[in-house]
C-alpha cells in the first residue's frame, strides 16, 4: 500500500480473492477492519494472462483501499490539538469542533 492511511497503523488483508484492511486507534489501537470486497477481476470471465489479472488486481485493490480509508474517517475521530485519529473511547467531544480532542490532549 503506497496510498496514505487514515491511521498511523494500518494492515492490509487483502489476498487474491478479497481486500480487507485494518485501522487501529492512533492511542489505544482498538481495531476497525473494513468489510471484506471481494476481487472481480474486472468482470471479465475470460482474462487468462496473468500480467492483465495483476493489473486489474492492483486496480481493484488501490479503489477498495480508497474506499475503506474513507470510511475509517466515520470511525475514527481527528483530535483538533494533536491531529491524532482515535476511537470514541478515547475522544473527549466538546461543545464546539475546536473544542474535540483525545484524552492525551484534554
């Protein structure tokens, strides 16, 4: 993965068949891993050489990552001090959005 993550730390599950990726708590490393998508190959039933199944792979793979790492953004909050991207747990809301930062910063 050459594309920059929500998250400080990230795992990529992907594999031949699905793309599934992991987003961990900048603070407490609470886990979120995105809903398995499964690989295509483009849709096309008759793509036998393996250079054209590696492109489409790669294709599919960098838009399922894409699309994770936008919907991490829905389960990560950013900190308004530090800019760290943490779990509910460990976010203090405040009465405005300069006002939200983690529990480090409070």
């Amino acid at each position: 993965m050459n594309q920059i993550a929500l998250t400080k730390k990230t795992v990529d599950h992907s594999d031949t068949g699905k793309f599934s990726f992991s987003f961990f708590c900048d603070r407490c490393g609470r886990e979120w891993v995105s809903e398995a998508k499964p690989f295509t190959g483009g849709e096309c039933t008759n793509v036998t050489h393996n250079e054209a199944l590696k492109l489409l792979w790669a294709n599919e793979h960098r838009t399922a990552f894409d699309e994770a790492n936008l919907e991490a953004r829905l389960k990560f909050n950013t900190c308004s001090v530090c800019g760290s991207k943490v779990c509910d747990d460990c976010f203090c809301f405040g009465e405005n959005r300069q006002d939200d930062v983690c529990v480090d910063c409070r």
